[in-house]
C-alpha cells in the first residue's frame, strides 16, 4: 500500500493507494464521510484485490487545513487532483455518508469517464452546517476517539461558514452510469440509517440504474456494523461492471 501526497494549489492531500489499474477490471475510487481521513478506508484497501485509491480531504487527516476553502467545489477541486495524479479512467466511485454529496458532485460533473457509483447511506443532499452541528462534530467522540483527533475545527467550521445547501434530487435523472444504494435497515442502531423510505423511492425512481443492497445489521455506519459484507457488495459491484 502506496501512502502520498498530492498537491492541489497550496494545499497537499493524503493519498493512499494499493494494487494497479488493470484494463479489465475497473479501479476504485473511495471518498470518505465528513471527518474521516483516508485510513478509514484501509479495510477496502486490503480487502479487495483490485486498484483502490482514497484521499483525506482538505481538513481530515494528514492533509493540509486552509484557512478557507470548504465549499462543494474546493472539495471536488480535491478529488480532481487525486483523480488527475493517479490518471484514473473507467473508474468506480464510493462515497460514503457525506462523501457521498461529493461523490455526487463529481460523478455528475464527470460521468464520462465513471463507470459506476456506489452512495453509502446519504441523502442527494450536499448539507450546510448549522452552528449546533459545528459543536456536535467538535464535541463528541466515536468509538472512543474525539473527533477532532481526525478533523480539524477550523475544517468543521468552514463547513458551517462556507458550505451551501446543494438538493441534488433534480439531478439524478442526469446519471446514466449503473448506482448502488447502501442503505442501513437495523431501526435499533444507535447511528440510524440516513436513508428514508422517500429518500429511498426518490433514487428508485430518479436514477435510470438503481440497485439497491440493505445491510439489515447496521444503521448509518455500515462499513463498522458489517464489515465483511461491506466489502463483498462493493466487490460484487466492480465486477459487474467488468470490461
């Protein structure tokens, strides 16, 4: 496993990647939720034996914070440089929770050269934080850790102060690469899925290709409730979209 940094403009992104792209088999692109950094990826990186890159976003991990810059496009702007670095084509993309948004944002911007996207557990909603969920993010801790072991204040704040309300519904019907929806169904999580019976009919009926894989044993965090089928739908999904 590759661990580097990509610059974009002043600001250096983490990068870490394992295997290599293969002609046959697409690679696979993953964009973490709002604080996690790209080791929270690693699992996919060394549970699946094809081409895998992720990113820390500007803010998360060991990439740089800027003082500024936390809107949609800077963030895309960010995945623009990975893509670009690593000369990605025909590729997957996973995002998940509010990489999702951004998985989003850039699959609709750049489907051309997307062979299929996998939305973990999100709305087709790009969020604004309101000044209460700054000190949510900044407050709490996750298995143990403080967030803000992960992500920077001024990251979450510059999500509050320049991040805008971006509905993506009206969107989707643009997509016309294969999509899977991830979706949590245990109702007794203590994280509840993201994903509502309307949200869910809303992809069903938007996206010209929906396919829909219910994880019954987790609530929004999937890739820690059910790690092991995690893995095994996201390899299933790369490989029908074999060459």
């Amino acid at each position: 496993m590759k661990s580097y940094f990509v610059n974009n403009g002043k600001v250096k992104i983490h990068v870490l990647e394992n295997g290599a792209a293969s002609s046959k088999t697409p690679s696979l692109l993953v964009i973490t939720g709002i604080w996690e950094p790209a080791e929270r990826a690693i699992p996919i990186l060394s549970g699946i034996s094809s081409h895998v890159v992720t990113l820390s976003l500007r803010g998360r991990g060991l990439s740089s914070t800027p003082e500024t810059g936390y809107g949609l496009e800077e963030h895309l702007s960010d995945i623009e440089a990975v893509v670009k670095h690593c000369e990605l084509q025909n590729y997957c993309v996973l995002g998940f929770s509010r990489g999702a948004s951004y998985a989003l944002g850039w699959s609709l911007k750049n489907q051309k050269g997307i062979s299929g996207l996998i939305i973990g557990d999100q709305p087709p909603v790009h969020n604004k934080l309101s000044p209460d969920q700054v000190e949510f993010w900044t407050s709490i801790n996750y298995l143990g850790v403080p967030i803000l072991n992960f992500m920077r204040r001024t990251a979450i704040e510059g999500l509050c102060k320049e991040a805008e309300q971006i509905d993506f519904s009206t969107q989707l019907s643009q997509l016309k690469i294969p999509v899977s929806i991830f979706i949590g169904r245990d109702n007794e999580s203590k994280v509840p899925s993201n994903i509502s019976d309307e949200t869910l009919k809303l992809y069903k009926n938007q996206l010209m290709s929906c396919e829909v894989v219910e994880f019954s044993k987790s609530g929004h965090m999937i890739p820690d409730d059910e790690p092991e089928k995690y893995i095994e739908e996201i390899v299933s999904f790369i490989n029908k979209l074999k060459y």
